[in-house]
C-alpha cells in the first residue's frame, strides 16, 4: 500500500448530495488535504433502478458549491480508474472467479457467494472507536443456525456492496476508509474478504451519527437535507463547510468561527468525538450570520442580488459605495443571504413598502401630530442620527409627544417593518430626498 494518504468518497446517484454524505465527503477531503494526500470521487451506480446521470451531476455540483475539489474521478480521470461500478464489472467477476477456484465461494444459479469458514477473527482497528472485536462465528443466523454467507455477485450479474468496495478500495489504493458509523456493522464482512483475497486492509475511521434535536437519525422532518436546499435559503458553502466539520471535530480551543484553511492545518483523525452530533440549526444561523458579516461587500452584493431580483427588488442601479453603507447599517440582521435581503429591501426601492404597510391604522390625532413633526423636522434637516434624535426628543417634550410615538410610526413609513437598525440612521442612509418622497405619499407632507 502506499504511503500517500488516498481517500475516497463514494456516493450511490440515486439523489441529491444531502448532508450526510456532505459530511462524509468534507471529513475525507480535509483528511487528504491536511496529509498532502488524494481525495478521490467514485460513484457507486449498481443500483440500475436508481441511479441516474442527473443525480450523479448534482452530487458533483454540490460537492463544488461546498469547494470540495476531488484529485481522480469519472470526470477528471486519474490512473486508478473507471470510477463509476458500472464500469468495473469485469474486474468484480476476475476476483470472484478467483475465489470460486479457490474454493472459497460456490455458485447458486447465476450468483456467486463467498462462504464464511468459522473460527476466523474478523475484528478491526478503529481510527475513532478504537478496536472493534469481531469473530466469523457471529454471522451464524441464531434462528436457524445457518451461516451467512456473502452474496459477491447478486443474480444479474452486478456486485453487491461489500464486496464491490472491498475491490475498489483496494484497486484503487485506498489508504483511509473514513465513512459514516452506520457501516461499522458493514466492517466485518469486507474484513473477511480482504483476508480472503490476501489484500492488505485500510485504516477505518467511522464518523459519527449526525441527530436532530430530538437526537433521532437525521432525515427531512428535521428540516432541509439537500445542499442545494440550503444554498437556495441563502446559506453560505463556506458557513456549511464550517458547521459541518464541527458535527464530529473541533480546532484547538474549540473555535467555533473558522475557514477551510485554519480546519485542514489542524484537522486529526484521532480527535473526531465518538459522540453522536446533534444538527442544531441556532447553531448553524449563528455560522452563518458570521460568515455573512465578514464578507466584503462586494461578495455579499453578488450573492444578495439573485434574491432582491427574486422578490422583483432592482438594484441594478445601486452604487457600490452605497452597498456597503446598506451591509454595514444591517449587520447582525439576517440569518442567512435570503433574510437579509428580505430584511433590507426598502433600502433598495420603496415599493415593498407601500406593499406592507398602509399607515390606516393612525388616529387623525397622531396623524396631526406626525404631519407636525415631519414639517418641522425636515425643514431643519439635522446632519447625523445623534442631531436627528435631539431633535425629536425636543419637539416631543416641547409638544406633549413620546418618542416612540414619533419614531415608530417613521419606521413603518419608511421600512415597512416594526424592526429595523435606528430609524435616524436607516433617514441618514436613505437621503432626506428619497424620505420626503416616502413621508409624501402617506400625506405628511
């Protein structure tokens, strides 16, 4: 075996990349990044009902989207190849033959299995979980007391999955096998056919289950699965790099806020956490606020705009200095891309506005007051939110007026919403032009 560090991830294209195989593939590729090793992508496609072109296509895209670039694979080649199983047959049915003339497997029609002896000791090393004991015994079925024998080549003529990825992993060099802990049951069956082939085994490393915060298996009840579901709710790849890689792992000091360069520098094996992960969406939001905070404004406007064009919102026009004046008044607002757009709209155009609020529910008293206010209040057009806000408290006291009762009533006129940044900031940001022209059309002015 070589003592390049080879890993691979091998989905079956029987749906979208969700996020536990995003999971599988994020903890084998940082393993080969950090070692200076290979990360290769095999499509395990022997499922014929399944498996389709377009999905193996949209694992491919979503692994790009998380930036999870792969060394060999069916679409960039490589010198251990095909990488699809469907390509492979041959090379399954040489090494089943090979067991079959050495009486170690036996043909049933059209299949042939590989029949376990008893007394072997199929235990294994575990990277994570340490040593796993394991006896051949154990696969006797207790009801009847008939071994279980391993199909190697189902009836047509296509392998099965143990035996498939014991020949891949081997053919292809494979170093590590990291893989979720739902195949440590798998583990023992492929040991007895590395022993049967005479093949050097791979270091095994199985990753902790991912639960939802009722701490069951995840699945769609818990919320999206697909990375595409997440980037279409306006998640960043690099915030569900980092939040994955902490479903199992941490840097030093348990930094919870990191890029990819800081997770491959310090990313270990032996210091994934046995214990199941819990997919806490807080936690996630929280991630994701952060990366979106940091962000330049350049990147962020890339990413915001397919969304503000979405809700019919144009931007087209808006300058870039502009831009970062609205990302910088609305920092720590908006949970992911998607909110943040929703949340900022009425910096962009007034119509989203118009559309939310209607002012009817002002009393003609209040409305009085207000129009009172707004005269006076741009007439004198005080230069920053600090002048803005003595002002009003002023004329409050000087006319009998609560604060609140003149600034919300502003806030929804001139956002649509009961909560915003500072009202005074967002009039500073908007220009006292485009505000008479939004205090005009509810008939304050």
């Amino acid at each position: 075996m070589t003592n390049e560090v080879r890993v691979r991830f091998a989905p079956s294209p029987t749906g979208a990349l969700h996020i536990g195989g995003a999971h599988t593939a994020l903890f084998n590729w940082l393993w080969a990044r950090h070692t200076g090793g290979k990360f290769i992508l095999r499509i395990e496609d022997t499922d014929r009902v399944r498996s389709t072109a377009e999905y193996e296509q949209t694992i491919m895209d979503g692994m790009r989207w998380l930036d999870l670039d792969w060394d060999e694979g069916p679409d960039v080649g490589g010198d251990y190849g095909p990488y699809r199983q469907t390509e492979r047959l041959d090379l399954y049915n040489k090494y089943a033959q090979q067991l079959l003339d050495e009486g170690k497997a036996y043909k049933d029609g059209n299949a042939i299995i590989y029949k376990v002896p008893l007394g072997l000791d199929i235990g294994f090393d575990d990277e994570v979980y340490g040593h796993i004991d394991y006896k051949s015994d154990a696969l006797v079925d207790g009801r009847t007391g008939v071994m279980k024998d391993i199909v190697l080549i189902k009836s047509d003529g296509f392998p099965t999955y143990n035996y498939a990825v014991v020949i891949d992993d081997h053919l292809m060099n494979i170093t590590h096998v990291i893989r979720g802990e739902d195949h440590i049951s798998n583990t023992p069956k492929q040991v007895l056919l590395y022993k049967a082939l005479g093949w050097e085994m791979p270091k095994f490393a199985h990753l902790p289950m991912i639960l939802g915060k009722d701490k069951k298996k995840l699945s769609k009840r818990h919320g999206a699965t697909s990375v595409y579901e997440y980037r279409d709710m306006g998640y960043l790849p690099s915030s569900i790099f980092n939040f994955l890689a902490l479903l199992g792992w941490a840097p030093k000091g348990n930094v919870e806020i990191f890029d990819r360069d800081l997770a491959v520098k310090e990313y270990q094996l032996c210091d994934i956490n046995r214990k199941s992960s819990v997919f806490d969406f807080d936690k996630l939001n929280y991630i994701n606020q952060s990366h979106i905070t940091e962000m330049p404004a350049e990147e962020k406007f890339e990413l915001i705009r397919p969304f503000w064009e979405g809700m019919g919102v144009d931007c087209s026009k808006l300058s870039m200095d502009y831009l970062t004046k609205v990302f910088a008044i609305m920092a720590g607002r908006g949970k992911t891309i998607k909110e943040l757009a929703e949340f900022s709209d009425y910096l962009v155009t007034f119509a989203p506005v118009a559309a939310r609020y209607d002012a009817s529910d002002l009393t003609e008293e209040h409305r009085a007051m207000l129009k009172a206010f707004c005269g006076e209040f741009m007439a004198a057009r005080p230069a920053t939110p600090e002048a803005m806000l003595a002002f009003a408290r002023e004329w409050g006291e000087k006319h009998d007026a609560k604060l609140k009762d003149i600034a919300m009533p502003l806030r929804w006129m001139l956002t649509g919403y009961k909560v915003s940044p500072g009202i005074f900031e967002v009039i500073e940001l908007l220009g006292f032009d485009e505000v008479t022209s939004r205090l005009k059309h509810y008939g304050l002015l």
